[in-house]
C-alpha cells in the first residue's frame, strides 16, 4: 500500500556554492510560489471572522450617533433656542396687548353710542316739551270749530281743514322725532303714565278707569315725556 506523500508547508533551505545565480534564482521562484498558496481547509466563514469588520457609519447617523456637538456649533444651537424663545414671549405679549385694546376700543364705542343717544334724545325732548302746549291749543280750537263746522261758510270751513292739515304735520313732526302720544281713554288708570284731575262715578266705565282725556300725554322712545291729564272713574261707595 502506497500512502501519498502530503505536501510540505516548509520553505526550503540551499546552501549554494559559489556564484549560484540561477541557483539564487530559482530558489527566489519556489519561495514566491509557497507564498502565494492559498490552503483549501480555509473556508469563506474561517476567512470572514479573521477580517476585521468595518462600522457602517450611514447607520450611526441614522440612530442619531453621529459626530457629537460641540464648540461654536452648541454655542449657537444654545443662542437660537433662546433667541425663539424671546420671540415666542414677545409674540404673545404683542397678541394680548392688542386684544386689549380691541376691547378697551369697543367698550369707548359703545360708551359713545350711548351718549350720543342719550344727548339726541335730550335735545328732541327739550324741543318736543316746548312743542307740545302748540299741539294742545290747536287741537282745542279745532275741536271747538268742529262743532260750529255746520253753521259757518264755506270758506271758513276750508280754512279750518288748512288749521287741520297743519295739526296733522305737527304730529307728523313729532312722530319722526319718535315722539308718540299715550293712549289713555278707555285704560286702566296707571299713576306712572296718568295724572288724575278728576274722578267721578261712571255707569259706563270700570272703577279705576280714564274715562276722558283732558291733556295729550307723549312718550320719547321708552321713556315718559308728559303725563296724561285725565278723568277716572270712581267707585260708588
């Protein structure tokens, strides 16, 4: 049985005499040949773990391992931060100074509506007050003129329709000032809005009810300019 001769791993080793160049030469082939023999038992795994494994430095970015901050560049991470801060505080201090002023400006509107009506209707009362005794004597003298109406010519019965026309465009006047007369006759007697002048027994009319209307009263909007002057009804006992 003839074993096979295993191949030798040693270098080998010649001693050479003399000049020996082509000795020196060949020797020089055979030891480049051993060095460039790669053994087969070495497998791609065995070769793997013997080579150094390089970090992947895309991923350590990724995790947020990347080169670390310092120096100037934290310096002025630091001074932003707080520089957004700042803006952030005066940003909200600037809404809320304007709102504010919103409110401060309608409150000084409304407050001015207010006076403004307030004066309005003080003037239009002061003018409608003087106004009124007018009204009442014109309408008393249609109402006595009315009654003669039949037995006078026809020329002082158009003349008395001009007085009427004219008594009519007096409270037309005082309508647009939202001047309006108090209904009385007929209503239940209330002292806020009625003057009484007289009270008498009535067959016709409840107990505590305006039976006549001496004097026109007038309201200005929801407020009383006049009182009515008028006759009410009193109770038998």
């Amino acid at each position: 049985m003839t074993a096979e001769k295993k191949k030798s791993s040693h270098i080998p080793i010649r001693f050479v005499d003399g000049d020996g160049s082509d000795a020196d030469a060949e020797y020089r082939a055979e030891n480049a040949e051993a060095a460039n023999v790669i053994d087969l038992n070495d497998t791609p795994s065995n070769l793997s773990e013997s080579t150094p494994e390089v970090p992947d430095s895309s991923s350590a970015e990724s995790r947020g391992e990347g080169v670390p901050v310092g120096g100037p560049d934290l310096a002025e991470l630091i001074a932003s931060r707080a520089e957004l801060k700042r803006l952030q505080t005066a940003l909200a201090e600037a809404r809320e100074a304007v709102a504010r002023r919103q409110a401060d400006f309608e409150n000084y509107r409304k407050r001015t509506e207010r006076d403004r009506g307030e004066t309005h209707n003080r003037i239009v009362a002061d003018v409608a007050r003087k106004m009124l005794p007018v009204v009442d004597n014109l309408g008393r003298a249609l109402e006595a003129e009315r009654s003669l109406e039949t037995q006078e010519s026809r020329e002082f019965r158009h003349f008395l329709n001009g007085v009427e026309l004219i008594n009519k465009q007096l409270n037309d006047v005082l309508e647009s000032l939202d001047v309006h007369p108090i209904v009385a006759v007929g209503e239940r007697f209330d002292p806020h809005i009625h003057e009484a002048v007289v009270t008498e027994p009535s067959d016709e009319f409840e107990p505590d009810t305006v039976t006549e209307e001496i004097a026109r009263g007038y309201r200005i909007g929801d407020r009383l300019l006049r009182p009515s002057m008028v006759k009410v009804a009193a109770r038998d006992d």
